[in-house]
C-alpha cells in the first residue's frame, strides 16, 4: 500500500527478541536476500531493543506475522513487530521469512488484491484457518484473507498467484477462479513479479542528489508514492527547518554523511493528516546531509514543493 511504504534509503534497524541461532539466520539471510535485488532500503541488526524499529519474536504458539511498513512505527517499543511461530530452515520456512519482511517492506496480501477476482467459500476458509497452526478468530481470518483492499490502496492492476505475498490454500476454499479450486500453491520464493515491483517502490538510488539551498523553494512535481532526494551543505551552523509546501501527504527524511555511510538524523511523518512535514534539526557547517521527501497522496492541485530555511 502506498502509504505504508517507507521513504526509500531508510535504514531499517532490526533487533531479535529471542530464537535459535538458525532460526535468527534465516532470517538475516531473508533480509539479504530483499536486499541483494538492488533495492535503496537499508538493513541494520542492532543488538540494542530502543535502537530498532523492527523488532523480532519467534514466540512458537503465536503464528508468522508482520505490521505492514511505516505502521510498526506506531507499535510501543515493548512489543515485537514481527513474529515467527515455525521452523525457517525448511523451503516453506524461508518463504515465511521473505513473506513476513515483505509486510515490513509495505506489501500486502495479494490474494486480497481486488484484482485477484477471488470468490471464497466463506465458512470453509474460517474454518481452516481456526485450525492449526493458525488458530485465527474469525476477525483474524477475515482481515488476513477474505477483506478485499480498496483498489485505491493497491499498485498494479493483476493477480500473481505466485507472488510471496500469496498464501498457500488447501483444495476447497476457492470458488473461483477455477482453476483453483483445487487449491493454490504458489512457486515459493520471491516470484518475477515481487522483484520488479520492490524496485519500483524502492529503486537504487543514485550517488549524487540535487543540491538543496536554504530560503529556496524546489517544486516537487511527484506522483503519488514517489520520492526526491537532495543534499545539503550548510554554509553555516544554525538550527534550520525543512518542510514541504502544499496539500499533499508527505514524509521528509534527513540523514548525516558520516564517513561514506548515511546515519538517520530526523524524521517528520504526517501520515494521514494533510498536513506537511516538517523536521527541526540544528545542521553544522561544511558537514554533509541527505534529505529524502516521498510523497503519499497530493491534493487537487497535485503541487508541492520543499524549502529549507
Ligand atoms: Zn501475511
């Protein structure tokens, strides 16, 4: 969903609650592997709980699951983001784990891709997912499964049944289409078209940014979920302000070059207000800063522009 999607060349920092070394492993290895397609989305395990945004658990008797994108934000540092409640060294496992990820990437289901033209037997699907391993309630299964996204919310205008994203099902939970009424089992792993739509969301990004100038305003002309880099060299040591202009959703993102690496400095995240962000941060002198300004849906005039002063 596009307002779940991250600023791209954010730094995701990853912490484990618990869990076997292998366990741990598959999933570092499911980061890398997101990871290793080019992406601009950066993954950091830490071994400090306050310093992480995705927090991992792999509480046995609670099922695999993920917040969706910039929502684990909101989850209380107490509490993981991420659960595995199954065995990641086998090929299911590994789908899980890349799976999983994919929520804290921003990815929904995609059977509940209102592309998908999926009709349910409805009692049937409660009732296999009530069961083990799930043990869902009924709200449960129809918010992971049978709710339809608003087509508004989702990218692309197909179904991949084979996407990572796409659950197994048994024979008999599908209606229609057809064909799957024999069940759904997709390929496992991150299908072609999983890997060209993360790299739509989250290109590589580029060495070089234009440069911002304070008390200059630059008109973004973005489409919704799209993105701007700048940076900035402060000719002097003050505290400045960057915000965005306009009515429009947007998420500002300021980073710190510090030795060839980018560190996190400040965010600012209206999500769903129409408010624009705006972050406060003292800047030194000579020093080098990335600032990244993505866009979730603009107003009418679809205008808007960033400043720093
Ligand atoms: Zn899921």
């Amino acid at each position: 969903m596009l307002s779940s999607k991250w600023v791209n060349g954010t730094i995701l920092h990853y912490w484990f609650l618990d869990g076997p070394a292998a366990q741990q492993q598959a999933v570092r290895d499911a980061f890398a592997e997101w990871k290793a397609l080019g992406i601009g989305l950066v993954f950091t395990e830490v071994q400090d709980r306050s310093e992480a945004e995705v927090r991992i658990g792999f509480d046995q008797a609670d099922g695999s699951w993920s917040y969706v994108g910039r929502d684990v934000l909101g989850i209380p540092a107490t509490q993981p983001t991420m659960n595995f409640g199954w065995d990641l060294t086998t090929d299911y496992g590994r789908t899980t784990a890349l799976h999983e990820i994919g929520h804290t990437l921003g990815l929904p289901h995609e059977h509940q891709n209102p592309f998908a033209g999926i009709v349910w037997d409805e009692p049937k699907v409660y009732d296999y997912f009530s069961g083990s391993p799930n043990f869902w309630p009924r709200e449960q299964t129809f918010s992971n499964v049978l709710r339809k996204l608003d087509p508004t919310e989702v990218e692309g205008s197909t179904w991949d049944p084979n996407s990572v994203m796409e659950y197994w099902f048994p024979a008999g939970l599908i209606i229609q289409p057809a064909q799957y009424h024999s069940g759904l089992e997709p390929a496992g792993g991150l299908s072609a078209t999983d890997k060209e739509w993360i790299l739509r969301f989250y290109p590589k990004l580029k060495a070089t940014n234009p440069l911002l100038t304070p008390f200059v305003s630059v008109p973004l002309s973005l489409a919704p979920g799209g993105q701007a880099n700048f940076s900035i060299v402060p000719s002097e040591t003050r505290r400045y302000e960057l915000g965005t202009f306009g009515f429009a959703d947007t998420v500002v993102v300021l980073f710190e070059e510090v030795k060839g690496k980018l560190r996190h400095l400040a965010a600012n995240d209206n999500s769903g207000t129409d408010r624009n962000a705006k972050v406060q941060v003292k800047l030194f002198k000579d020093r080098k800063y990335v600032a990244r300004v993505r866009l979730g849906w603009a107003g009418a005039s679809g205008q808007t522009a960033i400043m720093l002063w």
